[in-house]
C-alpha cells in the first residue's frame, strides 16, 4: 500500500517533500497517477503509515495539498 499526497501545484509537490524530509517522513515525488487527477503532474508518495503526520505537517506549515490517496 501507498499514501499518495495530491497537488494543485508543482511548487507545492517539491515543497511538501522537502518539508517531510528534513522531518524524517520518507517520500517521493512521482508523477501523479492519471487514474487520480490530471491537475498537477507531481504527487508526493509515502507509507499510509506516515501519511497522517504528513498531513499534519503539512496543515502546520500552510502547504495547500489536495488531498491524500491511501491506496
């Protein structure tokens, strides 16, 4: 299983990776799946176990994200 983190924006996509990685979340950026969105070509990857503290972060740290895939 994976969490898939969605975007509106790239710029978004890279930071939030950043973000989770100098947090000690393991992600990835990869494209973003077509069976879940054509808006953004970037997505954030990580464990579903990590995605609630990333979704955290991410909310405490004012980066916009979409939504969160667990799949």
């Amino acid at each position: 299983m994976e969490a898939i983190i969605l975007f509106h924006s790239t710029n978004y996509a890279i930071w939030a990776q950043d973000l989770l990685k100098k947090n000690n979340i393991t992600c990835k950026t990869i494209p973003v799946p077509r069976d879940l969105s054509s808006d953004c070509g970037y997505c954030v990857r990580t464990s579903p176990e990590d995605s609630n503290s990333a979704e955290e972060l991410l909310k405490e740290n004012d980066v916009e994200y979409d939504r969160v895939v667990v799949r």
